[in-house]
C-alpha cells in the first residue's frame, strides 16, 4: 500500500514524489514509456544529449525555483536565439532591430516602429478579434506574412484567422539588437541533459515502466491511498464531456556523421508555407559541442488523434467549454490530484510545472 501512485514520470510527478519521499510519504510512479523524465527526456548520441522530444530551454524569472532546479543539476549558459529561414532568406528572432534591418533595410527604432505602425494603420485593424489581426497590430503586415503566417499554421494545423489572438501574445518584439528570445533573468540547459534531473528527483519512490494506467486502472488505484494523475484529464474520465483537441507532433531525428555543424544554430525556424516541418534543431548546439558528428531533428506537427503522444493543447473558446466541465469534476474528487500540462489543459513551461508541482504538494503535505 502506498501514499500515492504518480501516473507520469514527467517533471510534474517527479516534482510532487520527491517532495512527498522527503516528508515520508511512500509513491509508486508509473509510465506507460520505456524511461522517465516525459517530454523533457534527453539520451546521449555519440557524445551529443539529445532532447527526445523536442527543444527544451529552461528559463524564469523566479529565483526560488531557479535555485530548487540547480540542486539536480549544474546549468550553462545557453541563450535561446532562434533564428527563421523563410525561402532561404534569414531573419532574426525574436523580432527586433536586426530583423527590421534585414526586411526594411532601416537602423534605427524610430524607422522601424514608423515601418511597423504604418502597416498597422493600413490594415484598419483596431480590435483584434483572432491571431491574424492581432500579429499584424503588434508587427505589420510584411513580418506576420513572412515570418508568422506559414509557421503558426503549420504549428496548429489551423488557419489563423480561427486561431484565437492570445496565443501570439506571447511572442516578444523588440526595438533593441538583442537576439535573446527570453526576456527571463535565468535561463540554461543543464550539463548532462534533463533525465538526470528527473532521476534524482524519483530516488526514494519505486518505478513501473512500460505500464499503462488505463490498461489496469482499478488494480493501480487500490494500490495506494490517492492518485496523482498527470495525463489527459479527458481519457481520465472516459471523454463523457466529449474529447479534448491537441496537437501532437512526429520527430525524425538523424545521426550526420562527420558533420561538424549542419546549420550554425540549435534552432531554425522554417516559416514558409511549403517546408512540412516547422523547426529543425541540432541538439550540439545546446551544450556548445564539439563533436565531429551532430544530430539533427526535424519537427512536424499534425493533429491528435487517439494513440499519438498530445503535447499541445488548444485552447479555443469550443475546447475551453469542454475542459471547464472535466475540472469541475476534477475538483470534486478527494482521492485523485490532477496537474501537468495534459491534466489541467495548459501550456505549462518548465518553471511553470515545478511552481505548480510545489504548490500542489504544499497544498496538500503542509510546509
């Protein structure tokens, strides 16, 4: 009999079974892959870590948990500066003087916001209703165009006057020449790679891999006193509100022996239309490797559907009616805690998971 059973040996769980080992609770963490870690998993490749499931840049402003992360594993000083190939032509990200420089040819902030704020008056635009208008309030027409139109719809799988205008949001413009992506005080890439981290952070629990909740859910259940479930809180409760959409994403990652440097950057963003994947990222680049070989992974997103790994939620009004339902009746429960980015149908970074991870077991452990 256990305290809990953890279903995902991603960052949320593995948060929430150290924190629960250090107070003496005993945790059963299960998971349906061959390894831990989730999405933030990285295994080495000739000498090279590689993030199995995508980039992953931890960076935040909140010192506290800057300094909890550290305790798992020393970080260096990676700084997130993406760059776009649209046809071949390179820009830039995030959008700043040097991206201005390149499409319009002007020096200075006040040329560039002149630029920016006449495309913005020519498109009548005042209230952005979606994500179309509202990329073209922040940076014009010639940028979202070239550089947010192509890439945002492949990324969703939608097109961007359905998309909601929050999600461009997040995206930083800047009249500066800084190239920095994140605007956070703290940001790196642990030496080593992430499983790492998760490792130390799920000593004292025992681990069942390759076990997949929903093949046995009763039997796990009763092994233990509550449930912390980080998976979709739909398939949790059978999809009687109906399902949840996400988007997935397939990665095919190569191995370019006796090559150096395929393409000068961790990131490339491909921004056009036709280009089927979205980002190409040579993982060498994230420690600053000097291997002679390097490995390179291709990002292509495509809708959900029951079997593939979800990883980003969508967040539309339809989707946001159909999740308030299932976490009314995740609050109801006593015996089950949801969270993570699939159980509480969020865009979740990295800092973000362990805050949430933290306060979960505050709430419920007591300092």
């Amino acid at each position: 009999m256990y305290d809990y059973l953890i279903v995902g040996a991603g960052l949320f769980g593995a948060v929430f079974a150290h924190e629960a080992t250090k107070k003496g609770k005993t945790c059963l963490v299960i998971d349906k892959r061959s390894h831990i870690g989730g999405n933030i998993y990285t295994e080495k490749t000739n000498g090279i870590d590689v993030h199995k499931y995508g980039a992953h840049i931890f960076h935040t402003n909140n010192k506290p948990i800057w300094d909890y992360v550290n305790t798992f594993a020393s970080f260096n000083r990676y700084t997130n500066s993406p760059i776009a190939n649209y046809h071949g032509e390179i820009y830039n990200l995030p959008f700043n003087m040097n991206t201005f420089n390149k499409l319009w040819g002007v020096t200075t902030p006040e040329e560039a916001q002149a630029k920016i704020n006449a495309q913005r008056l020519a498109s009548g635009i005042t209230e952005p209703e979606n994500l179309e208008e509202q990329a073209i309030s922040l940076v014009g027409k010639d940028i979202y165009e070239r550089l947010i139109k192509g890439y945002t719809e492949k990324q969703w799988g939608r097109k961007a006057t359905e998309l909601p205008a929050f999600i461009i949001k997040r995206l930083p413009v800047r009249f500066t020449y800084n190239n920095n992506y994140f605007n956070d005080r703290y940001q790196g890439i642990p030496i080593g790679g992430y499983t790492q981290i998760v490792e130390k952070m799920l000593v004292g629990s025992d681990i069942k891999l390759n076990c997949d909740f929903f093949d046995n859910q009763t039997a796990l259940q009763a092994q233990a006193k509550k449930t912390v479930f980080t998976g979709m809180i739909d398939q949790y409760y059978h999809y009687a509100f109906g399902v949840l959409d996400y988007r997935s994403l397939d990665f095919d990652t190569t191995l370019l022996t006796g090559v150096e440097n395929y393409q000068g950057n961790a990131v490339v963003n491909y921004t056009d239309k036709e280009t089927p994947y979205t980002r190409i990222i040579e993982h060498k680049h994230f420690n600053f490797g000097t291997q002679s070989d390097t490995v390179i992974t291709k990002e292509y997103p495509s809708e959900w559907s029951p079997g593939d790994e979800p990883y980003y939620p969508v967040n539309d009004k339809k989707n946001e009616t159909i999740y308030k339902k299932y976490k009314e009746k995740a609050e109801q429960e006593t015996d089950v805690i949801f969270g993570g980015r699939l159980a509480t149908y969020k865009y979740y970074d990295m800092h973000q998971v362990i805050g949430s991870a933290l306060a979960t077991v505050k709430k419920e452990l007591g300092e």
